[in-house]
C-alpha cells in the first residue's frame, strides 16, 4: 500500500493508480474572476492516418514449447512498439522520420540555409516559421491556403507476442506465450509512407508575429497470422521451436497545425494547486507561485480595510442649484 494514500484501492497487488484532480468548481460563480493568458491558439489543423505493412515468413518465436505439447489454438496476438529508454538512438526502437515540404508558403531560413525553430507546446524545438504573401486572402478576411507533401520513414523494430492454448498428453490445457523482437526496416532503406495535405494559415502582414507550422505523428502496429490459418501458418520443430507467417502493419496518426501567439482572456476559479502528500518534519514551507491578485469588494472596504487595503471613497459635496 501506498504511504500516502494515492492507490485505488488497499489491495497491495494494485499497480495502477489515479491522477489527482487539479482544479475543482463548486458552481459558486462569485469565485470565478477573468484571467489573460499569453499563449499559442490554433489557427487550423488537419489530421489523417497511414498504414504500411510487411510480410514476415517463418519467423522464430522463443521459448520453444514444453515437450510433448501440441498447440490447440492461438488465444491473443499482440504486437507494440520496441522502445529501449536506456538508449533513445538504439537502432532498434520503432523511428518516424518525418520530411515535410509546402507549396504557396516557405519556412524562414537563417544565412547558412538552416529553417527557424522556435519552441512548441511540447517543451522542444518543434515549430518551424511560416512566410507568405497573404495580402490577397487578407483583404476579403480569410486565410491563404498551403498545400503540403508529407514522407515518413519507418524503421525498427517491433515485439510480437502469441498466447498459444497448449495441451498435453493428458489432455490439460494451459496458455504459454512466446514472442520474437522482428525489424521493419533499416535507417538506410525505411518502410516510406507518403501523402498530399492542404492547410490554411492566417495574415502574416497584420500582425506581430510570423504563424509557426508543427507537425507530429503516432504509431501502433497491429500483427496477424498469414492466412489465419493454425496449421499453415505455424510450424513446431522437433525441438519445441515455433516458426510463424505473419503479417504486421503500422498504423500511424499525423496532425499538421498552424499556431500563432495570442493573448486570451479566461475565466478561472485560481492558480491550480496540486494536493500535499504529508509526510515532514517541516513546520512550514514556501511556496512555488505567487498569490493571485483579487478585486476587492467595495462594498466591504470599510470592514475588509485592514485585510485587502482598499480605501472608502469619500462623498463629493454636491452643487446647489
């Protein structure tokens, strides 16, 4: 069990857990004040999917197979990304090189020819500067279209594993599950995927800053037997060792965004504090963030005076007619 309490339940076998929830609103609306925030707005986006797949002929699984079993079924197929968070630049971990090139727009550039980063919502250098003539679309209030041609390279490695119902000689059954790390592609020839994009961007006249373009993708994979067939597409050798026909596809997500920098006004109940897991010899301890300035009610200046430091207005005489 947890020593502070955060487990879903008391069960000392539980290994997931529960996000603590930041922000709360009693629905009392005189607690709500407006807040600006400077931040980055998405003028326009574009979202698609792509899939490549390859074909793996009599791949080796590990382990082998207890002797004198025989395979009853496959149960589960399962295939993830291989990913080793020892070593971020393993050849092996699952890559997307993604190379991006746009039509009708260009991406700034210094002298020496290198493309403009700037920092993006995910903490990197992940945004690229955007130019255009937008005078056109600027004067009807509308955005400039910019078409777009996206290539990935896939390559690395993926983890298939199979669920195999095995049944012995006295007819007992029990699930055993073998798998195997299999290569995609190599960096120096990539599983290629390619496609065509259209986005709008905003003025890049009547306003401070340039739009910034970013772009990123997610992958899955999916893993299946040849012709969904046992017995054609499994093979157990003498030895226990189990070779396989399979099909594995990569299923991936991209999205294009235009963003720019805007400055907004919200409505907040307060800065977010995150819960205190108690457990100090400390009487007292800082703070990480300044206090949030509230209005003062003027109706309550005369008793709050000490408290906010507001002052009662004084009453002008009025004029006599």
């Amino acid at each position: 069990m947890s020593c502070f309490g955060t487990r879903v339940t008391p069960d000392l076998y539980q290994n997931c857990c529960n996000a603590n929830n930041l922000c709360e609103f009693d629905g009392d609306m005189s607690s709500i004040v407006t807040a600006p925030i400077y931040v980055q707005q998405v003028f326009d986006a574009v979202r698609f999917n792509l899939q490549g797949m390859k074909t793996f002929d009599d791949q080796v699984f590990s382990p082998c197979i207890p002797p004198s079993h025989r395979i009853k079924r496959v149960v589960d197929i399962r295939c993830k990304r291989f990913f080793n968070p020892t070593n971020v630049e393993d050849p092996e971990n699952l890559t997307l090189d993604v190379d991006t090139s746009i039509s009708g727009a260009s991406f700034l550039q210094d002298a020496k020819g290198n493309y403009l980063s700037v920092v993006g919502a995910d903490g990197t250098y992940s945004e690229r500067i955007m130019y255009a003539e937008t005078s056109d679309c600027d004067e009807k209030c509308m955005g400039t279209p910019v078409f777009g041609t996206q290539t990935v390279s896939i390559f690395g490695n993926v983890v298939i594993e199979l669920d195999l119902l095995l049944c012995d000689s006295c007819n007992n059954e029990v699930v055993f599950t073998v798998c195997a790390n299999v290569n995609i592609a190599t960096k120096d020839q990539p599983m290629v995927l390619t496609n065509f994009f259209e986005i709008c961007m905003p003025s890049t006249i009547d306003t401070a800053f340039l739009p910034r373009f970013t772009e990123f993708c997610n992958s899955a994979c999916e893993a299946r037997l040849a012709t969904n067939n046992l017995g054609r597409d499994l093979n157990v050798g003498p030895d226990g060792s189990i070779c396989g026909n399979l099909i594995v596809a990569i299923c991936l997500t991209c999205e294009k965004k235009i963003v720019v920098p805007v400055q907004l006004c919200v409505l907040s109940t307060g800065y977010a504090e995150a819960p205190l897991q108690r457990n100090a010899i400390c009487t007292t301890f800082p703070s990480l963030f300044p206090a949030s300035i509230k209005e003062c009610d003027t109706t309550n200046c005369e008793e709050e005076e000490d408290k906010c430091g507001c002052e009662t207005p004084t009453k002008r005489p009025q004029p006599r007619r």
